[in-house]
C-alpha cells in the first residue's frame, strides 16, 4: 500500500469544498435571509450536510469525489472497505463541533421572535448570533482549530500518513491505481 500524504489529501478536500460550497453558500445565505422559522429549521440539515457527504461517499466507495478526483482511498489497516462504520468514526469529531455550533446558533435564534429577526439585516443576524452565543462559540472555534492543527501535525509525523480521525476509524488513506475495467 502506497500512503496518501498530505498534499493529495488537501487537494482533494479542496476539491470537495469546491463541490459542496455552492449548495451550502446558496441555502446558508437564503435560510440566515429568510425567516427565523426557515432558519430555525435548515440550521442542523446545514450543519451535518458535510460530514454526511463525507460519511456517504467513504462508506459507500471508499472515498469522495475530490479523493476519487486525486486517486486515492480511504481503507481498512489491513486493506479492506472502511464501510459506514469507520466512515461515520471518521467525521464523529467534525459532526460534534458541527452540532454544537448548531445548537449554539438555534440556541441564538431562539431568543428573538419572528418579527424581530425579520427586523435585522444580514450582517445584524450574524451578529446576533455571535453575540447570544457568547464565550461558547469562541470556545467552540478554538477547539475545532487545535482539533484541525493536531490532525496535521500527527499526519505528518507517522509513516503511515494517519490524521488522527483514522486513528479514531482505524482506516489509513491510500493511492489507488485505477485499474482498467474488463469488459
């Protein structure tokens, strides 16, 4: 098994960031417009739409568009399918910050009525958000930031090229070579 270092794995998360931000911009700018209610109820789905792509794509393939796009594939330690399992074991710590800053923000929503979020403009709902959050989701940033920092620095010192999500999984990344299918 050839290991996927980090350089194939950020071009294919930026492949994949390339895929999915048109869809998240577009509904995150037209549910934080609309109405408290549609906000209200757009803001989990929004909030788990990335891990559940990622958790799809591994369980089901082995790996996401931007992954297939670079050639490589998410595995078992001994080379078999990570299945839906490792998938899902992978992303649990990117899914909780997820929820968590969901809650925090719908926590934020909670606290005004219909008509007066109605009342807000776009910049001013963000900042109610920031605001009636508090400290929290300072602390949330923080914390998903030293997750991120202490992912590159563990994929980076093991030969294996394991983050520690796959550590969490017990998966590693591979280069794939696309063999020709037989007819």
């Amino acid at each position: 098994m050839r290991y996927a270092g980090f350089w194939p794995r950020l071009g294919a998360i930026l492949i994949d960031m390339v895929v999915l931000a048109p869809v998240i911009i577009a509904m995150s700018f037209w549910t934080s417009t609309a109405s408290r209610t549609i906000a209200l109820s757009f803001e989990l789905p929004l909030a788990v739409a990335f891990a559940f792509y990622n958790i799809y794509f591994v369980g089901r393939w082995g790996r996401t568009i931007g992954k297939m796009a670079v050639k490589i594939r998410v595995v078992r330690l001994n080379g078999g399918e990570a299945g839906f399992k490792r998938a899902f074991y992978r992303h649990a710590v990117d899914l909780g910050f997820s929820i968590a800053t969901s809650a925090l923000t719908i926590y934020a929503l909670m606290s005004v009525t219909d008509h007066e979020y109605s009342m807000l403009m776009f910049e001013e709902r963000l900042n109610l958000v920031e605001n009636k959050a508090g400290v929290w989701i300072g602390i949330l940033n923080w914390l998903s930031i030293a997750w991120g920092g202490s992912e590159l620095i563990v994929l980076l010192l093991n030969k294996k090229r394991r983050a520690l999500h796959d550590y969490i999984a017990g998966t590693v990344v591979i280069h794939t070579s696309e063999a020709a299918v037989a007819v």
